[in-house]
C-alpha cells in the first residue's frame, strides 16, 4: 500500500505559492486516467534555491500496484509559482 507520495520542488523565489494539483492514473492497458484527482489551491512556502517535498497522497487514493501516474502541478491565476518541479516519489510496504 502506499506509504508516502510527494511532488519535489526548487524554489526559485522565497514566497507562499498556491498550488493546484492533478492527478491522472492507471495500468498498463488502461486508459491513462481511469483514475483522477484534484487539489486545488495548496499554500506552499517555498524558499529560494532549497528542496520541497509536497506530500500529494491525496490525489492519489486509488492507486495500485503498477499503475502509471501523471502529476501535473500549476499556480493560480493570480500567484504566479516560481519553482521547478524536480521529480515524484512515492513509497509502498
């Protein structure tokens, strides 16, 4: 079962960011978003040049074993998120 999913960041800029998060996952041979989800406007503080962990367990809550997974990760309209996505991990028992 999973244990921990995070999205890892880079700040670019020292700031509270608000984040929007989606989900689109499932196995080989299916649809790639049998399975999806959203969280939207996540406050992140994020500080310039130093690594994040933003746990997206969340989104996450039908996941098995194999299944591929797509995160997509964008600001809203209004604040502007000044980052790098650098990777996602996500751990199992």
């Amino acid at each position: 079962s999973l244990t921990s999913a995070v999205v890892v960041i880079i700040g670019l800029a020292s700031a509270t960011m608000r984040l929007n998060f989606t989900s689109d996952y499932g196995a080989a041979g299916e649809v790639f978003n049998v399975h999806g989800e959203s969280s939207a406007d996540v406050d992140t503080s994020v500080t310039v040049s130093t690594i994040h962990d933003i746990d997206v367990s969340g989104i996450l809550s039908s996941i098995a074993a194999n299944d591929r997974v797509g995160i997509q990760v964008a600001s809203d309209p209004v604040n502007t998120a000044n980052l790098i996505v650098t990777e996602m991990r996500l751990k199992y028992t």
